[in-house]
C-alpha cells in the first residue's frame, strides 16, 4: 500500500474489504448475505502510519415517496472461524492459512472438535498431534525401516570408505554395490517424510493463527499457549528430544554431513526459543512419538537402538 503497488480489483458486486494483524481483523461488509450491490473498492495512505480500505456504492434512483436503504456491517474483533463465516461467505479467510489452506482448514476442525471434548487447548494440540501420527503410522514405519537396514550396514559402509578414501570413484561404486547387494535404499527414509511436511506445515499454520490460542492456559507454569514459555523449559525439552531423535539416525557416511545432521536440529532449536508455546508443545509432542515408533521398530527389525553421538 506504502508504494501502491498492490493489485486488487477496483470493483465488485458483493464481498467484503479488511485489514488483518495476527489474530484480530476488521471488515466492512455490504448488503445482507446474496445480495448484489455493484461497488468501487479502494485503498489509499491516509498519514505516515494510517492506512485505509473502504467501499464507495450509491443507492441509485429513489422514487418519489419510496425508501432505500444500503446495510453495511462493520467487524472488529478476534479472527474466530465460526463467527466470521457467519457474517459473511469467505469472511473466514481473513484467517490466512496461505497456499496449505485446503490441509489447515480440516486440521483446525479437528482441533476444535477435540477441544470441544478436551476443554484444554494444550491436550488437544497433543491429542491431534497423536492422531495424525497414528494416521501415518505406516507410511512413517516404511522411512524407520529404511533408515534401521542403513543403520545395520553402516559398519561396512565405514570400513569400506576406510579402505578406498584415496580412489573416490572405486569407493562410490562399491557403495552402490553394497546398497544394490543389501536391497537398500538410501533416500528411502526421506520420501515417507517428504509426503508428511506438507501436513505438519498446516498445522504449525494453524497453531500460529488461532486466536483461541491466546491467553489459554495449558498446564503448570504455561498461562498462554500463543506466548512464548517464560522460563524456557518447553524449548529445552524439544532441544533434548531432537538431538536423541538425530542421535538414532544412522551416521551419514560422509563427515561433513553427519557434522551438519547435528548443526541443523540445534539452528533449529534457537528458533523455538521465541516461538509461542503452543507450537513448541506439539512439536514435543511429534518428537516423543517419533522416537518411539523409531526404537520399536529398530528393536523389532533385530538393529538394536544405539545413539550416533557426533565426532567433531
């Protein structure tokens, strides 16, 4: 708006403008609901920090002695989903969600149904997070699988790179012998995973953008799920519960690589020590349940759990 280079259209029939800031919008709307009332929209800086949107529609002829009235609704208030779908079709979508909207919307309904039942936000986002694992318990064994046959053969793969480090092409083709020998497919752990981030992005959109979020207490010394956790436990458990999780994985062979499996969760981690604690708990909550389902299924596959512990 600062540069007016925002493309919006400059007319319409029916719809709503709004000005949105994280949790809270504010919206004309025009017309009852299916009403067809042409309009102009604009926007325009009105001062250094004032900006505005707004509708110009006029009411056309009136006859002499008749009436005519325009109805226009203002809201100003929390971007709850119910509420504003109410007001007006679409009026929900001032919850912006971006380009996983068709994932969050759903994931946001499950949420709110289990809260309905829960009546604690912090247990439903752990409720969800638990359903949606057991959702894709099966796709997220086959990447465990994978990831426990390159964890049985990476002694071999480690005395093999021993042996060859001075013939860098002999290395890589006896590297593809043994994976072809094992039936072992090296990026089989990341596919299963790569199909689950687009749900897990959703709902990190989700926790983000829900109001009811904000000043809902979970448990003990967490008052406010929407704010950062004062005393920085929450942060340190999801530190602690990534790096055992990292630990688990089998060693890259190569060593700049298995440098950056532990530099990469730690970058991480910082992050997580400003994000709201209702984000922080279900990715707790998402890690516990992943290790767990990585130490049974290595105990079950005979490739008993061991932890990588970095080499620097």
């Amino acid at each position: 708006m600062e540069k007016n280079k925002i493309d919006i259209e400059k007319s319409s029939n029916d719809g709503y403008v709004a000005m949105v800031q994280h949790y809270f919008a504010s919206a004309w709307v025009l017309g009852k609901p299916g009403e067809s009332i042409p309009r102009d929209l604009f926007m325009r800086k009105v001062d250094n920090n004032l900006y505005a949107v707004g509708m110009i529609s006029g009411l056309g002829s009136v006859e002499p002695g008749a009436t005519k009235a325009v109805d226009a609704l203002l809201y100003a208030g929390p971007q709850e989903e119910d509420k504003l779908e109410a007001i007006a079709p679409g009026l929900e979508l001032v919850k912006d969600y971006g380009w996983l909207t068709i994932l969050a919307k759903p994931l946001y309904w499950l949420l709110n149904q289990l809260h309905s039942m829960i009546g604690n936000w912090g247990w439903s986002i752990m409720a969800l997070v638990v359903l949606i694992k057991i959702a894709f318990y099966w796709l997220t064994a086959k990447g465990y699988q994978s990831m426990a046959k390159m964890k049985a053969i990476n002694p071999k793969i480690m005395e093999m790179r021993e042996r060859l480090k001075d013939k860098p092409q002999e290395m890589q083709q006896e590297m593809m012998r043994i994976y072809r020998e094992e039936k072992v497919n090296p990026m089989g752990g990341c596919f299963p995973m790569l199909i689950q981030i687009p749900v897990f992005i959703a709902l990190y959109w989700v926790l983000l953008s829900t109001v009811e979020m904000r000043n809902a207490p979970w448990a003990g010394w967490i008052h406010d799920l929407a704010a950062p956790d004062p005393f920085y436990i929450l942060p340190l458990v999801m530190t602690l519960t990534t790096l055992l999780q990292t630990a688990l994985n089998p060693a890259p062979p190569d060593p700049i690589q298995a440098k950056m499996m532990w530099f990469m969760p730690l970058a991480f981690s910082v992050m997580f020590f400003f994000f709201p604690s209702g984000l922080v708990l279900y990715w707790i909550t998402n890690n516990v349940l992943s290790i767990a389902q990585q130490w049974l299924i290595n105990t079950r596959m005979g490739v008993p759990p061991q932890f990588n512990l970095p080499k620097f």
